[in-house]
C-alpha cells in the first residue's frame, strides 16, 4: 500500500511583549516517516514585520533559527503582522495584537511548614475589563536570594471553578473570564517549594494573552497528555500561523514580587 506523503511546513515561534524587541523562532516540520523527524532550524528566511499593516522592518538572523527586530518595540492597541518568506517552503503569515494589561490589585499569602516543604496558600486580585472576552495565563516563578532572575517555574494548583480540568498547562494554569466577565476576581491558589531548594524570592505573573494563545496552550497540552495512548485521535494543535504551524501572539504580564520574611 502506498502511504500518502506530506510536504514540510514551516513552523514559527513568536510571543512579544510590551518591553521587548520582537523575536521569531522559524524551523521545518518533518514528515512523520521521514528518517529526521526533529525540527530543523529555518537559516535562510526573509522576515518582514508590519505595524497596523505598514512595513517596518525587515528582521535580522541572529542564530538557530532566530530573528530579532532592532527597533520595533509592541505597543497596546496596534496590530502586528509578520509576513516570512524562504525558497523552499510556502511563504507564512500571522497576525496578532499586544492584549491590555490587567493589573494584579491585591496579593495574600500565608505559609506552612510541613517537613522540608513551605506550603504557600496565595490569592491574588484583579477586575477584568467588561464586555469584552480576556484569556489569562497565571504563572508563578522562583529565585534564591543573590538570583537577580526568576527562572525556576513552580507548579501550581487551584479548585477555583474558572479553571477547567483541561486548563491546566505544564506548572501554569489558563482561564477565561466567562463566569467574571467586568468582575473584581479574586483568585485562590497554591504551590510549594522544598525548603532545601533556598527559594527566598517569587513573582506572581498574571499574563493577559490572546484566544490565539490560550487555544494554542490548551490543544497543545492535551496532544502532550495524549501522545502515549495509541486509541486517541491525535489532537489538532491550533495554530494561527497562515500555511504553516506555531504562534504569533502578544502576551501583557503584570508581576507581583515578593521576598520571604
């Protein structure tokens, strides 16, 4: 029987924020029979960024794979659009926009030591816009003390009933505002750190995303949950990559830090 081959796609990688250069991360999918399956790293592309459809800059290679702006920095309210080109692969395009941030108002905690654990019982506070839908992504990250970055990733949990089972995205979890659309929220939660790890500092990050991210997180968690049960239909990851795979999307974080007494 002769088995259907499938051309490569191009599958590009971009998040943006409100202080950041854009980045753009371009590689090549493979077939799944051919003998490479990894992903191999896009050298040779033409990457062009627009702002409110008018041409910008044309991005500069970098390495692996990577292209960054040397002058456009994301602002609120303002569309983006990337538009790459290589000689092998079909030309790709995204469109997406930096979301609005919404502040952290409030954070409580209290700890509880049990064994070499601190137990953190943690809420934090926000008023989400009204008539309009909003994703969030709630992260939370931990350094020791002479760290200036907060790169350890602590896992999280809630019960709160905006978090779906099915929203929960490697240490983080994603929800939408459907149940507290234009409500103040306030948001229970908790995590742990061994005490030998010397975790003296955590931020809170409280990321408002796009519906572009939030589906692209939530399929791609649940292709990753499913991908050693051969009886389940492989999941579809979304995409809003035109002619190819990945994300382009802007993220806006707000960020509470916090030092152990």
């Amino acid at each position: 029987m002769e088995i259907p081959t499938s051309e490569d796609k191009m599958v590009v990688n971009a998040l943006f924020y409100t202080d950041s250069l854009f980045e753009v991360h371009i590689s090549k999918s493979q077939f799944i029979l051919s003998d490479n399956t990894e992903a191999v790293a896009v050298e040779n592309a033409q990457v062009k960024l627009y702002e409110n459809r008018r041409f910008e800059e044309l991005l500069t290679y970098y390495s692996n794979g990577t292209y960054t702006s040397t002058r456009i920095i994301p602002i609120q309210g303002n569309n983006y659009t990337i538009e790459i080109e290589t000689t092998d692969l079909k030309t790709v395009r995204a469109v997406s926009y930096l979301p609005e941030k919404i502040d952290i108002t409030n954070f409580e905690y209290k700890i509880e030591l049990k064994n070499q654990l601190q137990l953190f019982a943690c809420s934090v506070e926000f008023s989400d816009p009204p008539q309009q839908a909003n994703y969030y992504l709630l992260s939370v990250f931990g350094a020791k003390k002479n760290e200036s970055n907060f790169r350890k990733a602590i896992y999280i949990d809630t019960h709160d009933s905006i978090v779906a089972e099915n929203e929960f995205i490697s240490e983080s979890f994603i929800f939408t505002d459907k149940l507290i659309d234009g409500k103040q929220k306030r948001l229970d939660f908790t995590f742990s750190s061994d005490v030998l790890e010397n975790m003296e500092k955590y931020q809170i990050v409280l990321n408002s995303i796009t519906s572009d991210l939030y589906l692209y997180l939530k399929t791609r968690e649940r292709q990753i949950s499913n991908i050693e049960n051969p009886f389940i239909e492989p999941i579809e990851i979304h995409s809003n990559i035109q002619n190819g795979l990945g994300i382009f999307s802007g993220i806006s974080p707000s960020i509470y830090t916090f030092e152990l007494k």
